[in-house]
C-alpha cells in the first residue's frame, strides 16, 4: 500500500497530540512532521513535499486558511477547527474536508479515506496523461511555440486579454493571448505570486523591495492591498 506524506499543524499541544497519534494509528498514512506554529511549518515545506495537510483554523501569526491560501496546490488539506464559521472558506479552498473539534478516530480516519480516494485519483489520472512539470511552459507567441523556463521569468504582467511575460536578460517581452487566472493556473504556486491585479512576480527573482513595490530595474512593481497580507508574509519568512 503507498503511503500518504502528511504533516499535522495545530498551536494546542493536546490536539496536535491527538491527531500524530491518529496519523500513526493509520496504515496508509505517514508522519513527516507535526508543527506548533504555521511559520515553521512553511518552512518545511520549502524543502519538503507531502501530500495532505492537518492544519487548525485559528493560530497565532497565520490563519490556517491563509496557511492553505499560500501553500495552495502544494498538498490536500484537511481543516480541524473548533469554529463553524470557516465551513464556507474551507470549500471555496477546495479543501479535502472539514472536521470540528472534538473529533473521534471514526471521523478522523473517514476524512482520511476521502483524502486517499482523491490522491489516488489524481494519481491515476497522471499515469494516462503527460505529466505536468515544474520546469517550464511552452506558450504561443508571434505565431510561434517558445519554451519558457520558470527560472527565466522575471514578472508577468496582465493587458485584459493578454499577457506580456518578461524575461531575465531579455530586453522585448513575451506577448501571448492569455488571462492571468489561467497564466496562475500554470504556475507552480511556491515559486510565484500574484501581487497586484496586473502583476505576478518571480519571487526568486526578487532581489529589491522598496516602499511596498518590487524593483526589477528600472520597473517598479506594486503591492497591492488585495496581496499585501500574502506577500508581507512570504517576507518575513524569509526576513533577517
């Protein structure tokens, strides 16, 4: 049986207690680590894949389900939370499922199961389809095909139906017919974010910030408020 990469992240030691011990009680899931902060366990997951997440709703520093707003894509999650009222935002994350506190092993291994069904699914899927890469895209451009390379990208910014992709050591942008939701859906979302209705930036590829705007050059990108929270964060995780 494959086993299922998973980490558990709660701030109450009792209940992050009670779920390491129901990950361990079930075969097909395994523990790689459990956190008492989200920070920390961002951390982790810069360096380390896994496939479902056991993530509280209501911690200090970052919410659980701005937790799972960042890392989305990364890993399933299922929300174990003691609030009712983060139902509707647990969906609209696609979220594996939601279990209110207090919860039994029943319910625990119910949600896991429904996780397992969906991982398998989607790993089936990927055995009969070409397998998507975090390496690059290919996008269309002067009637051309044009490999791009992830590492290349700089920023990319969005023209209504178009998006103009630029690129490091290029002076002329990448001009293709594309919106930015689908440009984001294309992306892998640890190395990218969106900052401003009309910019995503290359967060490798970022090496000044000033006054809440990311220079590239002689291009000053702003931080919008819509993205201030999410790219504040992405900061001070990785602030001296």
């Amino acid at each position: 049986m494959k086993t299922i990469r998973t980490i558990a992240i709660d701030d109450e030691p009792l209940a992050l207690k009670l779920i390491k011990g129901y990950i361990e009680k079930t075969p097909f899931l395994d523990l790689s680590g459990s956190f008492d902060n989200p920070v920390s366990a961002m951390d982790f997951l810069e360096t380390n894949a896994v496939d479902l997440i056991f993530l509280d709703i209501q911690m200090p520093d970052l919410l659980g389900t701005e937790f799972a707003r960042l890392s989305k894509g990364l890993s399933h999650v299922i929300f174990t939370t003691a609030y009712t009222n983060y139902a509707v935002e647990g969906f609209r994350l696609n979220a594996v499922d939601y279990l209110l506190k207090p919860f039994s092993f029943e319910e625990f291994l119910e949600s896991a199961n429904r996780a397992k069904q969906r991982i398998d699914m989607e790993q089936s899927s990927d055995h009969q389809q070409v397998e998507a890469n975090n390496d690059f895209l290919f996008i269309k451009s002067d009637y051309k095909v044009r490999r791009i390379n992830f590492s290349d990208i700089q920023y990319i910014e969005g023209l209504k139906d178009y998006v103009k992709v630029y690129l490091q050591g290029e002076d002329k942008p990448v001009l293709t017919l594309a919106t930015m939701k689908q440009m984001e859906g294309k992306l892998p979302a640890g190395r990218f974010m969106r900052v401003h209705r009309s910019f995503i930036v290359n967060l490798q590829r970022i090496e000044i910030i000033e006054r809440s705007r990311i220079v590239f050059g002689k291009v000053y990108i702003p931080v919008s408020d819509q993205y201030k929270d999410s790219f504040q964060g992405f900061v001070d995780r990785n602030f001296i």
